[in-house]
C-alpha cells in the first residue's frame, strides 16, 4: 500500500528555485490619507439627560435636526458620524454629543444655525466646534487672570454733519471711477467735502459700484463687488467696517440702521442675501434669493428667468424682517434671526405686502379664489390680530400706498366687468387715525398711473387718462379733511367744521407728466416726464398759492428732493454695468430751488449715481408749529447770515480781482522794463530808426461827422 507523503518547504523552495526575484519584498499598502484634522466635527452640549429607555428616541431627534445642515460622516466602523456619549453605570446620556459632518462649510454653518436654538422649552443648544473643545481640555488649572482690555479708540462722530453751521444739506455722485461728496446750501454751487483722496494716495479704490446712504444720513456704503460692502462715516469719512459679500448688487440699511442687507441676486448662490449687524460687524443670517417652492415648477426655464424675486422688508423699528413666499408671509425676529413664534404668516395666494411707516403693523391683498373674494388684510406684529379687512370684487389688480407718517394707506384697486373687457378703477383710502380704521372709496372712471401723498399733510394727487398711453394726462389732487362752513342764521355767528372726509381739490388737465415728486416739505409738487421717449418737461407747482412754473431736462430719468425741500436735482444717468449708453452726451445732473430756478449744472461723459444725503427732523409736530409762529424771528437771523456770506464772497472776488489786476500790473513793469533794456539793440536793428521817438512820427487830425437821426417838421 503507497503513502502519500507531503513535500516539506525545503523541496517546495529547491523546485521554485530560478523562479523568485532577489529584490527584497517591501510591503506598501494603499491606506486614505489620515486625516489629523477635526475641522468638519462639533460638539452639542445643553442637551436632555435622557434615561437608557430614552437614548434611542433623543438620538433619532438629534441626528435628524444635524442632519438638515449637511450630510453625516459614515465609516466602515459603522459610524455614522453620530455619537451620544453615555453614562456606564445608569446607561443615561450625559447631556452632548459629538457630530462629525463631511464638510468644513456644512460644520460652520451648523455651528452658526444650531447655536442658540430651542430644543425644547428646557433646553436651548450650544454648539461650538470640536477643536474649540481640544484647546480647552489643553488648558491647565490655575489662577485665572483678567486680560487687559484693548485701549479704547473713539469711533467717528457719524452726526457730525449736521452740526454745520450753514445747514447745508449734502449729495455723493458717481461718475467714471469717482466717488464725491458735495456740500449744496441751495443757492450757490456746491462745494466738494470728500473725494476720495486718503483712498487713492494708498491706491485702492473706495467704491467700484453704487453707493448707498443709510436712512438717518449717518453711513455711507461704497460697493466693492469682488470683495463685499465697505462702511464710511464721520467728519473724514473714515473707514468704520466692512462686510463680506461677494458679488454684492444691492444693500438695504434697516430703518434705525441697526442692520445691513446685502444681495448679489443670484438665484443659484443658498446665501443670496446676507443680513450683518452693524455695531458689531457680526454675520447673522443668510437666505436664498427665492422662498423654496416661490417659483411654480411648471413654468419653462425662460418663463422662470422673468420671475423677480419677492424682496425682504424691514418694520419701522427694525423688529422684524418679512418677505413673500407661495401663500405666507415670514416674518423673522431680528434679535433672533428666527420665524416668529416659529412660524410663517399665512396668507393664501398674496401677491403683495407692505409695513407700515410707523406701527408694527402689516397690509396684503390676495386675489379672488374659488371660495373667496379678494381682500386687503391689516395684520398686527407680533399678536397677527387681524385688525381690517375690506373685500374687494371683480378685481385684476392691486396696489398699495402708504402715508409717511402712517395714518393713511391708498389702495388703488383696477377692476374690471363681467365680460372681463373693460377696466376701471377706484381707490380705497383707510384711516388708520380712528377707531376701527374706516375705509373711504373714490371711483375714478379713468385709468390711475401713479398716485402720491402730501409728506407732511392730508392731501395725496394722482395722474389719471382716459387711456394709459396718452401723451396728455390729468392731475387731480385731492384731500383727507374738509372744511365745512356754517352760515350765520340770526344771532348765530358763521361756524367752519374739519370733517374727516375725502374730497376733490383740483385738477389740472391737459398735462405732459407721467411721475409727480411732492416736496418733503408738503405744498409743492414736481410734475415730471420722465423717460427716454418722454420730453423731460418739469412743472413746478406750488398747490396753496396755484403757482406753476414750467421748466425742461431733456433725457432726463430720476428727480430727487434734498430732504429740507429746498433743492431738487434732475438727473440724466446710465447703468453701471457697462455698454454703451446712446445718450451719454445728455449725461449729467441740475439742481432747481423749489420754485423752478436752475441754481447749477454739470455735465460728465458717463454718470451713474446721484443720492442725497438723508436728514432725518429733531423737531415733532408743536416744535415745528412752534417755529413757523416764530418764522419772522428766524427770517431776521437768516437774512443777518446771508448778507454776512454775501460780503464774505464779495470781500474773496474783490481780493482775486486785487490780486489778478496786481499780478497784471507786475507782468507789464517787467515788460516794459524788458523793452527799455533792448532799446539801443533795437534801434542799431532798424538803421538808427526810434519807434518810440514822437518826432518820427507826421500827425494828421480828420474830422468825422456822423448823422444819427434826421427829422423834418412841415410848418
């Protein structure tokens, strides 16, 4: 019987010998590169101490709330980038979690989002990242010592402006690569305070955009679209902060200028639009350039091009923060940066809102639906109490407009007939000064192209056509309060009544306007056409004294009052984004006093901007009261200081005209000192002939007589 025996490793080698290589064998294995890093990883604390009953629950909470940042981390050591750390005795959690995210951007902005947020009414999250954590378990145990705080450096006085003692008001243009500011007193030509000249000396540019002044005049925001918005202010427009934002198109300032917006309208960036605060520079929030789900999705890729996006509005106060979305309004916290009480407004099919001037108060119309009329709703912040409702019917659309002070607001409403093929128009006019805010209507028969209210004032005026693209229109003016007057009957003395009641002023028809710009002052009013193919015709209009002047700006596109109602500027200006514009020869801008007087012109190649500088009244209704029963006073006081202005400008042009006629006078004794010293070279020059000598000279003197005027009388 044959054994199979097995061949040990000596013969197995002997056979392979010839077969194996005498280079060494040096193992490399393709391991992932270590990461070292915790970049992407933070730590959660504040959260529930939860019972081991308990743990899987919380944790399906947590991992859910992470994970709408960004995605987890997951390993083949089946983690899931989730991690609950637990007693080992009880099994209970400990109160954090660690969470490891597959970005550094998603860790950053989990950071941001989640810190701060109310888990439950017990339990409001801190985050902060996990190196954060390292560096803190590195420091060892020991007295603690009070860093010294940094020394204080006085920010800019950003009021300063308003101390000037001519009470001038001041404007910035931008034209070419310049930016300059302009003092402007509205009667002589304006004066430079800023150009730009620290900026330019360090070679760096302090604006390549718009600029933006804030609402109480007390920053100026230059645009840097590479970099982000840059913030000015004080006597020397020193550089007070800068904001991060690329790309950046547009900046609103909040009413109080607690807060800046910053936009680059693109609809493919989640962080469209930033809002920062301005004391501390702090990056507080950021939002997409549309609502999820404000688009409709079965619109054509060009269709959806055309949608604008629904713009962020600020309350008076700057409380709150709301913008449009599908069939809600959100409404944010700004000490939060959060929905309000955790939720949107709804408001089915809205199609516009507006806050009020001065309450937290809100008003939107919907159109009709199948089971409603439309409507206009005034809402209350933050109880959403709806405080009015008015139903409107057979309407095409709407268009709201508020009073400054808040105590009106105009609905132009266009409605049209059953058959759908004719439209008219009515205003609905709501009294917020009453109780149960009462609504007027006045039915206008022709069509409403704009509509405006008196600043400081009950009257608002409107332009009105037959037909809307008629070149000769009509301005009706009309008001809130009317006077009714009792006749005397016997003993009983005539009586005048106010009563809260809309009525007619005037109209004036016939008219080439298709803007109206009312005086921040009241009373005086800018009919304006404006517009490439509009003429640029100007009509001053004083509404007390019926007073109309009537002035032009060719290619004129913007009017704009200085915030005393002093000055207006006509502007004629071109789009920053490149191109060529085909009326830049028109380019350019001039200031009128509030009576139609040109006090100054400027023309330049290519003009982009002109913003005056926003002033905002110190004084309520009995100090102003106060000052126009004191005008006279004040007009003695002013008329002392423009004869002193008026002799200080003549005293410089007599020292300039004292000067040139010096400088002149100087030039003609060196001259004639020249000539003196040349005269014997002159003379052997012309043969010994002396120009200057009388005797070589033969004088003749003719008679000339010249009849200016003849005339013959018969006798």
């Amino acid at each position: 019987m044959s054994q199979n025996i097995e061949p040990s490793l000596e013969d197995e080698s002997a056979s392979l010998d010839g077969y194996f290589s005498d280079a060494p064998l040096v193992l490399k294995p393709n391991y992932p590169p270590l990461r070292e890093s915790f970049e992407t990883a933070i730590v959660i604390t504040n959260l529930p101490k939860a019972p081991a009953a308990k743990v899987e629950k919380l944790s399906k909470v947590v991992v859910r709330l992470v994970s709408k940042i960004g995605p987890l981390v997951a390993t083949d050591e089946n983690f899931s980038g989730f991690q609950l750390p637990l007693d080992p005795e009880t099994g209970a959690t400990l109160g954090f979690a660690f969470v490891e995210y597959q970005s550094l951007d998603a860790a950053t902005q989990a950071v941001k989002s989640l810190h701060g947020y109310a888990l439950d009414k017990n339990h409001t999250l801190n985050v902060f990242p996990y190196e954060k954590a390292m560096h803190l378990a590195k420091i060892k145990p020991g007295e603690f010592k009070v860093p010294e705080p940094a020394p204080f450096k006085e920010k800019p006085d950003t009021s300063k402006w308003l101390l000037d003692p001519s009470q001038r008001d001041q404007f910035v243009i931008r034209h070419a690569n310049e930016t300059i500011v302009h003092w402007n007193d509205g009667r002589n030509a304006p004066v430079m305070d800023y150009d730009g000249h620290r900026e330019k000396e360090k070679g760096v540019a302090w604006c390549k955009y718009y600029v933006q002044w804030s609402p109480h005049g007390s920053y100026l925001a230059t645009m840097v679209p590479e970099k982000g918005v840059i913030l000015w202010g004080g006597e020397k427009y020193e550089k007070i902060a800068r904001f991060p934002a690329p790309g950046v198109d547009v900046v609103v300032f909040s009413p109080c200028e607690k807060f800046l917006m910053t936009n680059n309208n693109n609809p493919k960036d989640p962080e469209a639009i930033k809002v920062f605060s301005i004391q501390t520079g702090e990056f507080l929030r950021a939002f997409p350039l549309f609502p999820k789900g404000f688009i409709p999705d079965n619109l054509s890729p060009q269709e959806k091009a055309q949608v604008l996006p629904p713009i962020f509005q600020w309350s008076h106060d700057d409380k709150y923060l709301a913008r449009m979305g599908k069939d809600i309004i959100s409404i944010y916290d700004t000490q939060t940066m959060k929905l309000l009480d955790s939720r949107s407004l709804i408001a089915t099919g809205i199609q516009e809102f507006q806050f009020s001037p001065t309450a937290n108060v809100l008003a939107y119309w919907s159109p009709e639906s199948p089971n409603s009329p439309a409507h206009v709703d005034i809402i209350e912040l933050p109880s959403r109490n709806k405080l009015r409702q008015k139903n409107l019917f057979n309407v095409t659309k709407c268009s709201m407009v508020w009073h400054n002070e808040g105590t009106y607001l105009a609905v132009k409403v266009t409605r049209h007939t059953k058959s759908k093929k004719t439209l008219y128009n009515n205003l609905e006019l709501f009294r917020f000064g009453e109780p149960g805010i009462p609504i007027e209507m006045i039915e206008i028969k022709d069509a409403v192209m704009a509509l405006a209210w008196e600043p400081r004032g009950d009257r608002f005026a409107m332009i009105h056509a037959e037909n809307p693209s008629s070149t000769k229109v009509n301005v009706s003016f009309y008001g809130m309060k009317k006077t009714v007057v009792t006749p005397a009957i016997g003993k009983k003395k005539q009586e005048s009544t106010v009563v809260n009641e809309a009525h007619l002023i005037e109209t004036l028809a016939g008219k080439q306007c298709n803007c109206i710009f009312w005086s921040p002052a009241g009373q005086n009013i800018i009919l304006a056409s404006l517009g490439e193919s509009a003429s640029g015709a100007l009509e001053f209009y004083d509404l007390n004294t019926k007073a109309l002047v009537m002035k032009e700006h060719y290619r004129s596109n913007q009017v704009l009052w200085d915030p005393s109602g002093r000055t207006v500027v006509s502007v004629v200006s071109q789009p920053i984004q490149g191109g060529h514009f085909k009326f830049s020869m028109d380019n350019g801008y001039i200031l009128w006093n509030f009576q139609g007087k040109q006090l100054h012109q400027q023309s330049f190649e290519t003009f982009y901007q002109f913003q005056w500088r926003p002033r905002v009244s110190l004084l309520n209704e009995e100090e102003r009261a106060q000052v126009v029963k004191n005008l006279k006073k004040y007009e003695r006081e002013f008329d002392k200081a423009d004869k002193e202005l008026a002799f200080k400008l003549q005293l410089q042009a007599t020292k300039a005209k004292r000067s040139l006629r010096t400088e002149f006078r100087e030039q003609m004794y060196r001259l004639k000192e020249i000539k003196r010293q040349q005269k014997e070279a002159r003379i052997a020059l012309m043969n010994g002939y002396d120009s200057d000598d009388e005797n070589n000279y033969v004088t003749k003197e003719i008679n000339i007589e010249t009849i200016l005027s003849s005339k013959e009388e018969v006798v």
